[in-house]
C-alpha cells in the first residue's frame, strides 16, 4: 500500500484540529463533508472497474424487514401498499428508521462529545446527500467468520467476542489480498448467518436492549491506527454495529465520563465518524459474496453503493453491490 497520507501517529494535520483527527486532510476546517470518501478518486474507481471479470452480481442489502424486531430498541415499520385493485400502487413506509436494517451511518449520526461532528462542519450542514454518487470502488472482504473458524476458535455471536488488529491483520495475509488506499473493507464476522438460524423467539431475545452482545473490533488506540494507516476509504460489517458490543466491556464508561477524550475506547464511532471521517456500514449481507470469494480464492470485486439523496439525512440503506 502506498498513499501520501499521513499516518495516524501524525494527525492532525492542521493547526486547531482534534487529537486524532483527520480534520483538514482534504481542504479547510469546516469545509470537508466526505472524510475518507475522498480516496474514491476517479482513477481508483476505473481500476476497480478492471476487477469485472465474471459478471457476477452480489447485491449487499438485506431484506428491508430483518432484523425482526429491530436491534437497540429501535421501532418496527409497517408497510402498507395504497391504490386500486388492478390498478396503480403506492408504498406508504410507517415509523421507517433508515438505520433499522442494512445502513450507512452518516457523519451526523455520531458526534465527539468534545469536538462535535466532522471537520467542524456544523450538524446541520452534513447529510448523506453527499454520499449520493460518490462510493464506487474497490473493496476487499475480510472473511473473519470463515479465518476464525478455521483457527479452531469460531467466533461466539451472542457474546462480546473482540476482533483484536492483530487478528485482522492475520486473517487478511492469509487470504493473500492485499488491502490498498481507498479501498472499502468489507467485514464478514459470520453474524447474519447466525442470526438468520434463530427462530423468532431467538430473534426478539437478540433484539432486547438489555443484555445485548455480539463480536466486532475492539475499540481503542491500535485499532484507530490500524484502520486509519490502511487508508481506506470505508469500513462495513455483517454485525450490527462492527465494533464490539455492549460499550464498555474493555474500558469502563465512567472513565470517558470523567476525560471525555477517552470515549473512543468505549465507543470507537466517536472517533471513526466525527475524528477520522470514515463511513461506518452496518449489517450488510456478505454470505454469498463470501461463498464466491472462498470458492475462488480471491477477496477483491467491484463495489458500487447509492444511498438516499436524503438533504440532511443521518444515514441511509446503502443501495450497495459487489461485481466480480
């Protein structure tokens, strides 16, 4: 991997910027509205384009509906189709939280309890809008689920089970694709497949706020660095929330209560979002993708993603698709 970007040991870059901060990396304070979308460059999108071979199409959303009941606490929609018997219909979407299934979480979803939302760009000027039609790309996934189990040591799904920098650094060497500046890593844990074995009795215990755990990476300082010496232009998880879960199972939230710069180690999105600008994506669905990728060795495609032309939208489905 080559880039010209600094390392994360060098941030920031820019006088008056947070610790840890990608804040004037691409233009002035208060001005950047894509983060790590910017490495999705023409000439990077045109390359990626070359990794077309087979025509194979893997669409990365998941059914609308699931999970069912949706996680944290958040409502159900209802779905209701209007108009005439044999004539012309409508979708009416009820209570529909754009984060209740797949989703990108935009930059103003999460903000840093000290510095506020990302390159102090006010709230109110981001939106996912400006997502709209600027991802496409490489992406790489990482089989971390399959890598795992193949260790003898499967990941546990209904526990905080850490993907720790060296473990993901491991399980990419070994699938022998190398992971470039401006890629999308996409991150196959395993946990849809094993939601989706859950009967509904299972499914509504997952979506009970208290109490709940699933794997993801481990927050804190060495993974920041790891994902932001990658440069990459984005990270997406099958889990609900690609770090692990429930916070503060390996730093105790009343010590970022008491140095609020210390809440990336409880909850790594206050420094993903609003420090370092890198999209978060959040229950994708890989298994297919995945099938292929084993099947053939290879863990690069062709990765294109559209969501909403929402103005001032938190965050959206992605629209997201792989080609190979």
């Amino acid at each position: 991997m080559t880039s010209e970007l600094p390392s994360y040991d060098e941030l920031p870059v820019t006088p008056g910027a947070p610790p840890g901060s990608s804040w004037g990396v691409w233009g002035e304070i208060g001005t950047d509205v894509l983060g790590c979308l910017n490495l999705l460059t023409p000439e990077r999108v045109a390359r990626a384009a070359s990794l077309v071979r087979r025509g194979r199409v893997f669409g990365l959303d998941l059914d609308a509906t699931l999970p069912s009941p949706p996680l944290f606490g958040r409502p159900p929609f209802r779905h209701e189709v209007v108009g005439k018997i044999g004539g012309s219909h409508d979708d009416l979407l009820h209570d529909w939280n754009t984060q209740s299934s797949s989703q990108w979480d935009g930059f103003r979803h999460v903000a840093h309890p000290l510095y506020g939302h990302y390159g102090g760009v006010p709230d109110e000027e981001h939106g996912i809008q400006h997502w709209h039609g600027r991802i496409a790309g490489r992406c790489v996934l990482v089989d971390f689920g399959r890598w795992r189990e193949a260790q003898g040591r499967p990941l546990a799904y209904d526990e905080p089970d850490p993907i720790t920098p060296g473990e993901l650094r491991a399980c990419v060497e070994d699938q022998a694709t190398p992971i470039e500046a401006g890629d999308v890593v996409l991150l196959r844990t395993g946990w849809l497949s094993w939601y989706r074995t859950l009967d509904e009795s299972g499914r509504a215990a997952v979506a009970r706020p208290d109490g709940f755990a699933a794997p993801g990476l481990r927050p804190g300082q060495d993974m920041l660095r790891l994902l932001w010496d990658l440069h990459i232009a984005a990270v997406a998880g099958d889990n609900p929330g690609v770090e692990v879960l429930p916070l503060g199972v390996f730093t105790d939230r009343s010590v970022a209560r008491e140095d609020k710069t210390r809440w990336p180690d409880v909850f790594m999105h206050t420094a993903l979002l609003p420090l370092l600008g890198m999209p978060l994506g959040e229950l994708f669905d890989l298994d297919e993708l995945a099938e292929d990728c084993a099947a053939t060795g290879t863990y690069e495609a062709f990765f294109t993603s559209s969501p909403l032309n929402m103005p001032q939208g938190v965050a959206s489905p992605p629209g997201a698709v792989a080609i190979r």
